[in-house]
C-alpha cells in the first residue's frame, strides 16, 4: 500500500522560534539572578534581559517581603505575601521555559523598567 501524504501527516514541526532562546540559562537566572551578568551574552539578548529583569524585580520583592516581616505585628502577613512571591516566580519560570516573553502578573510592568 502507498502511503499518501497529507498536510496533517507530515514531519511535526516545531513552533516558530526565531532566534534560538537557551532556556537552560533563562532557568539558571530565576534560581540565581546574577548568572546573566557573568556572560556577555545578555547584553546582546533582548529575551535573556527581559527576564534577567523579571528575575531581579522578584528577588527585590521577596528582600522587601522580608523587610517588612521584620515589623511589628506585619509579620502575620508575611507567609502570604512569601506565597505571592513565589507564585509569580513559578509563573515567570514557565513563562521563560515555554520561551514567552510575559511580564508576571500586577508587577511584571514595573520590572520592565528596571535598567540592566
């Protein structure tokens, strides 16, 4: 029997990438901000900046986050501002794994500003 090819029977491609994102070093920035200041590379790479700022502006929020339990009576606040935190950190990991380039949630815009 023939094989007869159709569009839906073809090779699977993968998505349009453009230029080619190292998600590994996008992952290392989230669990360690400062990899990207180590190479060059990021100041050629518009997506390694953007999350390179995603990844310092939660690193500065979860530092105030600590701060602020450091009040008096704030700190019964805290682990739910910690779980907020870490909520937009698990979603900007995704986010750069999935190679989107989105700000996290209520405060990803005001990361955006932060000039590397």
């Amino acid at each position: 029997m023939d094989q007869q090819t159709t569009p839906n029977s073809a090779a699977p491609q993968t998505p349009a990438e453009g230029p080619k994102k190292n998600t590994l070093m996008i992952i290392a920035t989230y669990v360690l901000f400062f990899v990207p200041f180590l190479g060059e590379k990021m100041k050629k790479d518009p997506f390694m900046r953007f999350h390179a700022r995603q990844s310092l502006g939660l690193l500065l929020c979860w530092v105030a986050v600590m701060i602020v339990g450091e009040l008096p009576f704030v700190w019964m606040v805290v682990p739910v501002l910690q779980l907020f935190v870490f909520v937009l950190w698990v979603i900007a990991v995704v986010k750069a794994t999935q190679g989107k380039e989105e700000a996290v949630p209520l405060l990803g815009e005001l990361f955006k500003k932060i000039n590397i």
